[in-house]
DNA sequence: AGCATAAGCGGACTTTACCCCGCTTTATAT
DNA sequence: ATATAAAGCGGGGTAAAGTCCGCTTATGCT
C-alpha cells in the first residue's frame, strides 16, 4: 500500500514536458540571448502552462541550473574515466593542474548559462554537492596521503581553492553581452596562474615548468 | 558657461535624501531584515517617491552598495592608515595574511548586506576597482620586488586570490537567514588556510608557523 | 477493466523591481 | 533680483517572478 522506498518514477507526460521546456529554452537561448528567456514566454512558446514551468523548475536559475547539469554530464565523464591527466591515473597534483585548466575553458564556454544559474537566494548550484570542490578534496587528499602536501585541514583549503579557479568567472569576469568569439585567449592567464598557486601549495615532485 | 571640469555638486536637498534613504534602510533592515527592504516601502517609509530612490541608487542592489560603502570605508581606513601588520609598515608577505584574516572578519560581519548587493546583471560591485583586488595586487608587487615572489602574471594571481578569499563567503557560505552570534568560529578555517595559501605562494621569509 | 490517489497542469493573482515623463526646486549667471 | 537650465522629485505604469488552487490525467492495485 505504501510503496515506500521509491518515490513513484516520474509520469511520463512530465517526462515529454521537461525535455520539451529544456529543448525551447536553449532555442531561446540562440535566438535571444539568456536575458530573454522569460518564465512566461517559455511556457507560452512550449505550449504549456507558467504553473508547469515552475513545478518542473523551481525558480528561473533553476531552469539554467538543469540546463547546465546536462552539459556537465559529459564534462564529468571525462573528468572521472577519460584518459590522464585529467582521467584518472596520473599524478594527483596534475590532475588537480588539468583539473583546473579543463575547468577554466568549460565555464568560458558556458559563462552565460552558468551566470543565469546563479540565483541571489539560496548560496549557490554549489553548496554542498558541488562537483568542483569534491574533486578538489579526494585530488588534495591524494595528493596529502602521497607525501605531496603537508596540510591540515584540506577541506578550507578545497573550498577556497575551488573559489580560485570558478569565482573569477562566476564573480568577476565582465558578463559583457559580448561572447564574442574565442574564449580561450582569456582563459589562458588565469590557467597558468591556476597551476601557479597548484604547484607551489603542492610540493610537486616533477616541476617541470 | 561651461562649468567643464567638476560636473555641478551634489544638490543639498538630493543629500539629505540620500542620508536619510540610507538611514531608513539601516533600520528595516535592522528590523526585518534585507530581504524585507523593498523599493517601495523604503520610499514609503522615508517620506519620499520611489523614482527618487531609483534615481538615488539606480537599483535594489545600489542601496546595499552604498550602504557597504559607508562601513568599508572605516575598514580601508585601518588598512591604509593602520597600525601594522595590517596597515603599512610590516612586510608585505605578512600584511597579506593579515588583510585576508581581517576581510573575512568584515565580510561575514557584513554578509547579509553584501549578499544583498549582488546583482545578477552587471558583473560584482568589483569589476575593475574591487579594492580587495587592487590591495592585493599591491601587495603582490611589493612582495614580488623583495624577492619573496619570482612569479609573472601577477595581475591574473591577483584576481585568483581575490576570489579564493571573498569568493567563499560571496558563494558558498549558506546564506541561512540564521545570522546566529559569533561568525568567528566559521572564519577561523577560512583564514588559516588562506594563511597557508599565502605563505606557499611567496617564500615567507620567516614561516613563523 | 475499474477505481482510488497522487501527480501534473493551467492560468489568474500578487508582489516587486524598474521605467517614464511632466512638474518643481535649486544653483548659477547676469 | 531675476532668468534659465539642469537636477531632483513623484507616482502611475509595465514586465516578470513566483504563488495558489481547482481541474485533469496517469499510475498501480485489485
């Protein structure tokens, strides 16, 4: 009578609908441009109801936020079983550099996205569960049980060092409606001071720079 | 004809308005919060119209901007003219630490009104002067010509920096509505490893630690 | 197949940030 | 002192986020 553990696998019609506000969403996205994606003119232009695009949805972020999850999905694959140095296999401290540098360009790619997730209530996509800072951590505790790092408390130290690789893009980099065209000539500094900061807090045994 | 060079001062009764918008907003927020603070209660309550307050600070995030401005500018005092090791005088590599240690402090002593000051349109009240980014770059430089700092780019580590050490508290931190009592205990973490951080990036001269 | 129930749906309603523009007040030049 | 132009002011108007609640539909059980 209770079916307790699972909580009813979702309808189907929900299912169709979400796909469909998310697929209408990045088409408004190409056509327009983030800021005018509106709750209203998304579900009008789905064909559904405003109340469907908040019950799927939440909030406006909310929609950017799952939007991002699906491109993220492909990104983590290749972080947790591509080949090294960003797959596991090599040396944590060159991870933890790829890491940052695979980082740097994927949030570049998406600022727009990402920059529309943010939401002024509610911390962060990021709080807990926020896949940046965990890999972060088990790369740093690796690193620490390899003899690389004498640190104590690597969970401060993984969440400022999470805050050094995203926050100049989620806080600072000019959101200029300009995406103009090759986000790599930007990425490029803070990449190399990204390893910069990896390299001296990890007494990297190989420096080969 | 022309007064070219100072664009006409402020007018008086638009200063008073300003003093008195920016007081009444330390009270409700005193009361109730930011998030209660609204354009039009705020007007309400001052006595005045809401295009004044519009044209006063431009936007809800504005109110808290200039609200911020008015504390930050005892706390730069104390950094510019203070005793060392914060103010000038000690070494640089040791200001450093303690600008971070004291940034945290002030930030999570602020953290409400900060928050309320992000705007999803336009970057961070700290784009180009974030005066954060601008010290400790300053500092960066000092460092880096006595020689406890052999680094390139120290524009780029500058912004990475910044936001490893605002970004924790800009992003991460729950913004739980509880405010509780001693924000100390959370920032003592936060500041010993950006401690460590720092003292990693430039060879401290005496790692007293 | 039929039924009970939880989930989904829609759109009117509320709240709030932000815009606009005609009127008033202040500052300056003569 | 008066004229004039710029700045300030007010509050009604718009758009968009988010809430509510009665109706509809899928689902799982018998």
């Amino acid at each position: 009578m209770v079916p307790f553990g699972r909580p009813r696998a979702e309808r189907v019609d929900a299912a169709r609908n979400r796909l469909q506000l998310l697929q209408v969403a990045r088409e408004m996205i190409a056509e327009h441009g983030v800021e005018k994606v509106t709750m209203d003119g998304l579900a009008e232009r789905a064909g559904l109801g405003k109340g469907t695009v908040f019950r799927r949805f939440g909030t406006r972020a909310g929609i950017f936020h799952a939007l991002l999850d699906e491109d993220d999905r492909a990104f983590q694959q290749t972080v947790m079983g591509g080949p090294p140095p960003l797959g596991p296999g090599a040396d944590p401290v060159q991870r933890l550099i790829a890491y940052g540098r695979a980082r740097i360009a994927f949030l570049l790619d998406h600022h727009a996205i990402v920059r529309a997730g943010l939401d002024r209530n509610q911390p962060v996509p990021a709080g807990e569960h926020n896949l940046s800072r965990l890999h972060i951590r088990m790369l740093l505790g690796q690193a620490h049980h390899q003899g690389h790092l004498d640190i104590a408390d690597l969970d401060s130290l993984a969440v400022q060092l999470t805050a050094a690789l995203e926050g100049p893009i989620l806080l600072y980099l000019s959101m200029a409606p300009s995406v103009p065209a090759d986000p790599t000539p930007a990425s490029i500094p803070l990449a190399d001071s990204w390893q910069t900061i990896v390299e001296r807090l990890c007494r990297t045994p190989s420096p080969e720079r």
